[in-house]
C-alpha cells in the first residue's frame, strides 16, 4: 500500500511526486512545505489546513452532473442546491462555500435559530435558504423575517404544531409570509449508520395522514399558495444508491398527488443530502457503491419518469448535500513526536569479531530475504531466537549477543509482515499485533477526529514524506490525550504502515484527509486540547498564500471559555510563586515570564516537534 490507496480516496486532488503529497492544482505546493512555513513562524502542535479550491471543485461537481442530466433527460425542472451548515459552521469554511458558489446561487441551510441567523447574514440574495429542525414560535418568527428582509426562503415543517404556529404568526403580523415546505415521513427507510433519518420510525417528518391535514390546514388560512416544497433527507453518508432510489420514488409519487390535490404553488422536491464521500483506503472496502454521475441521473431520470407517468409537470430539483461539498477541502497534519520501539532499530546492533553461529545464521536470514522465501526464513528466525534465548538463560551467549539477536528477528519479522501483507494467515496476524509501532501523535483524536472515536468513522492516513522509501512498521497512533480511546490501533483488516524514522534526526508529519464534514464542530475539548491552529490555503499559478490565521486557543483563554477568570488564575500562579523561597528574585521574574509565555500559548506539547 505504498500510495496509502490514494487513487481510491483522493479524488485526484493530492499527487505524490518526489516523496511528497503535493496538492494537484495549480503551482501543485507540497504539503510539507506548507506545513514547514506555518512552523517557522513559531507554531506548533496540529495544523488544520484548508483548500477552497477544492469546495469549488465540489460544488461544480455537484451542479455540472445535475446541469448535464438535467439536459440529457430533456427535463424540464430546474437544479438548485444549499449548504447545510451543521456540516461546518466555521467561518473560513462558509465563507469558503458562499464565495465558491455565488455563480449558482448556491444557498444555505440552517437547523437551529443561531445557523437561521448565520444563514440570513451570510446568503447572498437570491440565493435560497431552508429550514429544517424543530422550530419554536421564535425561530418560525426569523424566518417570517427574513422572508421580509428579502430572502427567499422556505421552512420546512415536521410536525403540524410548527405548521400551527406559521398560520399564528402570519395572522398577528405583516411580515412577509415565507414558502413553506412539508417533510414527509418514507417508509424507505435509508442505510448507513445514520438510518434513522428516514423510515416510519423517523425522527422527523410528516405522515400521509398529516400531509393530509396540513394541506386542509393550509387551505384554511389561505395559504395552500405559499406551499411550494417537499423535502426528505433519508441520512447521511449514504453507502447504497438503492434506498436512495426507493425514497425518490416514494417523494416523487406524494408530490406528484399533492399537485393533483390542488397545491399549485408546489414547485420544488428537496431530496436532502447524504450523497457520499470515500474514506476507504482499501479498495476492498470501498465506503460506497454510486458515482456522482450514477447519483444525478438516477434522480432526475426517477423524478421525470414519475411526473410524466402522473401528468405533472416536473418539479425543481433542490439538494442539501454537505459532507460531498467540504470533507475534501481540510486536511489535518499532526508531527509524530515519539515512536516507542526504537530500541529495535538496525542502526543499534554491534556485531562482535566472532559471533555464535546463530546469530550468523540471522544475519544471513536478514540480509537474503524477499518475497518468495520470507514465510520459511522468518520460521528460522523464530526458531533461533528461541534457541538463542535458551543459550542465554544458560550462559552460553552473552548480553550484546542477545541485543543483536533480538533487533535481528526483530527486523526479520518486520520485514517478512511487509512482505506477506496479504497472507492473511493467523500466524502473521499475531506477530503484526505483536510487532506494531506506537506512533505518538501531537494532537487529539477527540477534538479533531471525533467521529473515529465516536462512530469508528476512518478518515485517509498517510506521511507526507518519505514516501520514497517503503512503510515497513505496522502502526498504531496514540494521540497525547490521557485517555486510553485516544488512540488509533492497528486494524489487521486495513493495516496502516508507518516509515521507521529517527525523530532526533528528521521530522514526521502524518496527514488525515477529508476532515472537512463535521469533524470541528463535533470535536471536543477533552483534556482542554482545543482546535488546531487553521489556515486558508489559495494556490495560483506561481505559488501559494497562507490566509486568515486561526490561531489555536491558548491556555488561558481556553479556561477562560470554560467561565474562569483569566486576571484570577494569573494573580494566583503569580502569588505563589512570589510567595516561594530560596530563590532569588531574578529567578523569580524569569520563572515568571516563562510562565506567561507558556499559558499564552496552546497546550499542544512543544519538544522538538
Ligand atoms: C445533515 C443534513 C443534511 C446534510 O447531510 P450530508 O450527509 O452532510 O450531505 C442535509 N439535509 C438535512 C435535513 C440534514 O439534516
């Protein structure tokens, strides 16, 4: 796996050349050049870099298939699509989004009244916004406010309360009604770890008997007008595009008999997101079955076959796909700080003139093997390191024979796990669990990989150099967390291999790719590790510019965002400290400003790396 399968998740967007991930666009920078430049200045711990041009590359994607299904099948409806901001609220990022979609009028949607707010004041008019979620009286309020403040906005009911309290709110007020949209319960339910979403269990949505209701509801006040939209959204990261189907059947069928029941305003079918992203890095284990293409023609085809069927008119198509548009455009690297089983390393072992004949035996196994004799050589490896054992529990062979016997079987199974990888038998399995390297990473699984901790989500690995020379160390990543989740073991079914390196004399710096969906906002900051420093990385032609700096959180301000007092906490480490003895007062103020200096900067530790 020397590629660390990155012609199955990388979607062309990294290249390795010369050792290096490079990005593949533009004056293609190298990842570890930005990373060494972000450092120079003195940062340390994770980096969270961003690549708008990659959310851009997205969106196109998403409306160029739409746009060329759209013509292929001669449909008649339009395509439209918003962002969903629970997949990232960051400012960079939806920032990011808002400026690479403008030519679409790509819009956002928001499922809570502070992403209502962040969507009113971040969407460009004319583009669309909608609303989903469970809304109060207040949240149904900003929406009949927007609507008044020029956007073109639509609310999704769940439930009849909500729609109740639409009608309520466009009696007591002038403000400007928006559109409405009803989210209707499939009893397709979807697939995935996020199943819930869809189904007569779901969560969300409105039954037949409801849509019923609602639409008398709606006639009542007179407002049936202002009912121009169904929507679903069966989950996310959808693996098969077999339940998508059978919910687009099912939408497009109570479209298509709401339309017959005399909403003629209803104009627009929101299939919602869930459209997938490749984590996998084993082809064997592809994370889904569609393409995009397979993905846009399967809905407009299904969605024109239905209305012709019916005699509709074909409706406007809305998408709120998240985890497609930005998993891409973020990438995590985090230095290695410490490998644990160094003390094998080939560089250690002292031969003497005469060596016991074993360990000559072993040092001939070691420099001969290859790929056709490693299963037999490393079974006479493991029988001399036995023997060997017992000579030296019988004093026969001494304390550095036994060091240069160990590191030798050592690398000899080393070497025999890379050679096999695909054996698979129980025998090789063990020794990789055996022999794996613990490589500490200066970051934390919880706040920036939460979903591996939560949801055994993978995301892509990979060094970001050396990829000249072979992995040969089955890895397990610890992050620098106290808690024993924090760790990425070794998983013998989809083994990561590292690259032996000597971090007192080179660095290494791993990459976890697609962070892009989710993964910020749900982190956590357990153990007060906060998020890691960020920048917005734009390429051109001739090079490439660091932009909007986010620095991690320091120390202080992170205790103060917990509701501490920042004078109090420096008062108090201050006292003490001028309180202590026997040292002088120069020490004092020494100790004192390395004291200021270390909790004005992030918690991520700062040895070498
Ligand atoms: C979460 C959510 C989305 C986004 O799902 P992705 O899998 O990120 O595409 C879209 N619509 C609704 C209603 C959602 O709740």
């Amino acid at each position: 796996m020397k590629n660390f399968g990155l012609d199955i998740w990388a979607n062309k967007n990294f290249i390795i050349e010369e050792g290096e991930v490079r990005l593949n666009y533009k004056s293609m920078p190298s990842l570890l050049e930005i990373t060494k430049r972000i450092r120079d200045n003195g940062t340390r711990g994770p980096l969270l870099l961003r690549f708008p041009h990659l959310i851009k590359k997205q969106i196109r994607s998403l409306y160029s298939h739409f746009y060329s299904a759209i013509e292929e099948n001669e449909y008649k409806g339009s395509f439209n699509a918003v962002f969903p901001l629970k997949v990232n609220q960051f400012p960079h990022a939806v920032t990011a989004v808002v400026q690479e979609g403008k030519e679409y009028y790509y819009g956002l949607e928001a499922g809570s009244k502070a992403e209502l707010i962040l969507a009113m004041t971040q969407t460009p008019l004319g583009a669309n916004i909608t609303v989903n979620g469970f809304k109060d009286k207040e949240m149904i309020t900003l929406g009949f406010i927007a609507a008044q403040s020029g956007h073109t906005i639509t609310l999704t009911i769940e439930g009849l309360g909500e729609l109740e309290t639409i009608i309520a709110v466009a009696k007591e007020s002038n403000l400007k009604v928006p559109n409405i949209g009803l989210r209707v319960r499939l009893h397709s339910a979807g697939s995935g770890v996020w199943a819930k979403s869809g189904g007569m269990d779901a969560k969300f949505g409105l039954t037949s008997t409801e849509i019923l209701e609602a639409v008398s509801l709606l006639k009542a006040a007179k407002l049936l007008d202002n009912l121009s939209m169904i929507h679903f959204h069966i989950g996310s990261q959808m693996v098969d595009i077999a339940p998508i189907k059978r919910a687009l059947r099912e939408a497009g069928n109570f479209y298509a008999e709401l339309k017959k029941m005399g909403a003629n305003a209803l104009e627009n079918i929101n299939i919602g997101g869930g459209l997938a992203v490749e984590y996998d890095q084993y082809s064997h284990a592809k994370s889904h079955n569609y393409s995009i293409e397979e993905f846009s023609s399967s809905v407009v085809f299904l969605l024109g076959e239905i209305m012709d069927a019916k005699g509709v008119a074909h409706p406007n198509i809305f998408t709120e796909s998240g985890r497609f548009i930005v998993a891409s455009h973020a990438v995590l690297i985090t230095p290695v700080l410490e490998l644990f089983t160094q003390d094998y390393h080939e560089k250690l072992l002292k031969f003497k003139k005469n060596n016991p004949p074993l360990i000559e035996e072993l040092r001939e196994l070691n420099r001969l093997l290859n790929n056709k004799n490693c299963i037999e050589y490393l079974h006479d490896a493991l029988d001399h390191i036995e023997s060997l054992l017992t000579l030296f529990d019988l004093g026969y062979i001494d304390l550095q024979d036994r060091s240069n016997a160990e590191i030798l079987v050592h690398n000899i199974i080393k070497k025999s796990l890379y050679l096999t990888a695909s054996y698979n038998t129980d025998e090789l399995k063990q020794l990789q669990i055996n022999l794996q390297e613990r490589y500490l990473i200066n970051a934390s699984i919880f706040q920036s990989l939460p979903d591996y901790w939560g949801i055994k989500q993978d995301f892509p690995i990979m060094p970001i150099h050396h990829l000249n020379a072979d992995p040969l160390r089955a890895a397990s990543l610890w992050d620098i967390t106290c808690d024993s989740d924090g760790e990425i073991g070794f998983n013998p079914e989809k083994p990561l291999y590292l690259h032996d390196i000597n971090l007192d004399e080179e660095d290494y710096f791993l990459a976890f790719f697609n962070v892009g969906a989710y993964q910020e906002t749900l982190g956590m900051q357990h153990n007060l590790f906060t998020h890691p420093s960020e920048y917005t990385i734009s390429i051109d032609d001739e090079s490439y510019s660091l932009q909007n700096n986010v620095a991690s959180k320091s120390i202080l301000n992170v205790l103060a965002s917990l509701g501490y007092n920042e004078q109090e906490i420096l008062n108090k480490l201050k006292t003490d400290l001028q309180k202590s003895d026997f040292i002088t007062e120069k020490e004092k103020s020494d100790t004192l400003t390395k004291l200021e200096t270390y909790i004005n900067q992030n918690g991520y530790l700062r040895t070498t790396n």
